[in-house]
C-alpha cells in the first residue's frame, strides 16, 4: 500500500507537525507533500521522509512569505501528482485536502480546524490587518470559500481533532467527522516535589491576537502576582512593553526550559480559544491545574474543580476572578497528571488505524493492508530512505 499524507506548510515544529509526526510513525515508508518545507525547522523523523513541494516553493521567499500566497494554494494542490498511491491523508488546518486524489484512493482528512482566516475567524483576521489586506480579503477569502467548501466533497471521510472542530466541519462542509484527540507526549512531563513549585502562573504559546494573551498580562498587573510568558510571536514586543514589575516575558525558550516551569508554575494561564489545545494537556501531565477560557477544544480536556478552571469571558476581571477560585481549591498533582495520560501517541495511533480501517472498509469492503512493519511484528531500521526536497 503506497501512502501519501498532505500536510499544508512545513516550516516549525508545532502541534500539526506533531500530528504528522505520529502519521508518519504508523506509516514510515509514507511520502509528504506540502507547499513549502525548511528542512532544518523539521524534526528528524520528518526529514527521513520523502518530501514533495508543490509550486508555491518556487515562488520569491516562498520560505516566509508562504501565506501571503495563499490565493494560489488551492490551484498548487491540484497539480500535485498523486497517482499509485493507495491512501491520502491531508493534515488540513492551512489548505491541504484540496489534492485531486487517483481513482480507487482512500482519502482521509485529519482536520485541525477549517481555515481561520476565512470562516470563523474571519472578521477577527480582517479588523487586524492592513489596509491593504483589508481592502483584498472579502474577494479572495469568497473564492477560497467556495473552493475549500466544494473540494470537501473530495474527502471520503473526516476525522477532527476536538468536537469544537467537528461543528465547524459539520456548519461549514456539512460533513459528519469522526474525533480523534491529538497525540501529547505525555511522558516527557511529570510532577515535582510540593516543594519545588514556585509561585508563579505560566503562559505558553505563540504570541497572537487571537490567543488573548494581553488579557493575561493585564490582570496579573492588576493583581500584582507574578507571571511568566513563555513564547514567541507577533506581540512578543507589545507585551514586554505592557508587562508591569511582576510579569516576565521570555520569549521562545528551548524544551528544557519549558519542562521546568510547566512543572514549577502555581497553574497554566490560557486565555484563548483553541481548536484542541495541546499546552493545557502538557501543563496537566505536569502535575499543574489549568485556568482556561470556557470555550474549544480546552473544555474537552480540563475538568472544572478537578483539573482545573474555567473563566467565560475574556476580560482581566473574569481572569482575576478565576484565579481566586483555583486557589480556593485543593487539587491533586497526582491526579491531575493521570487525567493528561489519556491522550497518548498511542491512543491516537490506535484510534486512526480504525479511522483508516472504517474508511478502507467503506471503498473496498476488506481492511486494508499492512503497511507498516511494526504492525506486522517486524523490527522498523532507524532509517528507511534517504530525505529528498523536490
């Protein structure tokens, strides 16, 4: 069986990367294609993969710039070559399922969310940009509307990755999707000793508008207490200037670091709505609560007075309130950890295998064949292929 996994863009190493990741364990001989890739931003696992790039890594400084040619992703896709591929998988958040798959494919999309920028977040993505942009999106994000709505027809099933994510597929495709939570590697993460907490709250992310993180350094400002920001982004130096005395904004910091104070921090502080949310889920695997924003993907793996708290409105008065009432609890590290241990690598590769499983059923009435190794009880080599970029 010869795979094929669509991933949008590959240029770091974040929560959709990690996804890929996994598919790319349950299907090592597996080839990526994407629209544009900097290799050196990959992990190592990725890069002993094939990688195939469409057109738009052609195109000037295509390696920054990729979004900004977004207009042109649906047609790149369609040149993509799949033929003598068995099944597809599109990692979709950027376009990704609009390939053309071959007659007799199996076509799967694992959907982070339907693109932001052009359905629900739309207004929000609009206000923010420059006149420019502003004065261009309603025509460009209407085509890529109707495009992105009718090439979900060419998806034989869905899989999203939070229930939030499967009402989005169901409003705007109007397709039923199967969820599946993403993989954490929970095992990196683990409690420390009562007495090695500090007294600090966390905040982890990439410093976007969306994620509201000026909602967090306003009410520890308020409040007094102290604050660390781990991340970078657009509004990295618009929150040092914001942050008072008590809140300290380090920008990106290397894994050890960030192991450190999700396991040290008082709690985890996430002020956004995530289609999943993958730093709540680490913070929890350290032993730590959460105070999360009552909406996404967060509602479906904090639990309210258990593992954490919710605030329902983004507001630094709604915020302040929530951490008195963290503070008014007794919660157990030990506990709280177990909780994060349900969403494992494993239970994500064992849930899409029945996904790929159901959908091969449905085309060919058999289960498909095997096509990794290690499902068939043999040893898989460190390195299957050398990594080539075309």
């Amino acid at each position: 069986m010869r795979v094929a996994i669509v991933h949008y863009w590959l240029v770091g190493m974040r929560g959709g990367e990690k996804v890929l990741e996994a598919l790319c364990r349950m299907y090592p001989d597996a080839d990526i294609f994407t629209h544009v890739v900097v290799p050196e931003a990959l992990s190592d696992d990725l890069r002993r993969h094939t990688i195939r790039t469409s057109f738009i890594a052609k195109l000037p400084r295509a390696a920054r710039m990729y979004k900004s040619y977004l207009p042109l992703m649906p047609l790149a896709l369609e040149q993509l070559d799949l033929s003598g591929y068995d099944l597809i998988i599109s990692s979709e958040s950027g376009p990704a399922k609009g390939v053309v798959p071959p007659e007799g494919a199996v076509h799967i999309c694992y959907c982070h969310s339907p693109m932001r920028y052009i359905w629900n977040m739309y207004h929000d993505y609009r206000r923010s940009a420059g006149p420019i942009a502003r004065a261009t999106m309603p025509l460009l994000t209407h085509y890529l509307r109707t495009w992105d709505a009718s090439s979900a027809a060419r998806v034989d099933r869905f899989v999203a990755n939070s229930s939030t994510v499967s009402g989005r597929i169901r409003r705007y495709y109007r397709r039923d999707a199967e969820v599946i939570h993403p993989p954490v590697d929970v095992s990196a993460f683990a409690p420390v000793a009562p007495e090695e907490v500090g007294d600090y709250y966390l905040m982890v992310g990439e410093l976007v508008r969306y994620k509201r993180p000026d909602i967090a350094v306003r009410a520890f400002n308020a409040l007094r207490r102290r604050l660390v920001i781990i991340g970078g982004g657009e509004m990295l130096g618009e929150l040092r200037a914001l942050a008072g005395p008590t809140v300290e904004v380090l920008g990106a910091q290397p894994f050890a670091t960030l192991r450190h104070h999700y396991a040290r921090a008082r709690g985890l502080i996430f002020p956004g709505e995530e289609d999943f949310g993958i730093v709540p889920v680490e913070a929890m695997a350290s032993g730590r609560p959460v105070i999360a924003y009552g909406r996404g993907g967060a509602t479906e793996t904090v639990v309210e007075a258990r593992t954490g708290v919710f605030f329902h409105e983004q507001s630094e008065e709604a915020l302040i309130d929530a951490v008195a009432r963290l503070e008014g609890l007794d919660l157990d590290p030990a506990e709280i950890a177990l909780h994060a241990r349900q969403f494992n690598p494993a239970r994500f590769e064992r849930q899409m295998r029945q996904a790929v499983g159901a959908a091969w059923m449905g085309t060919y009435g058999s289960q498909p064949p095997v096509a990794a190794p290690e499902a068939a009880g043999l040893p898989v080599p460190l390195s299957r292929r050398r990594p080539a970029y075309a």
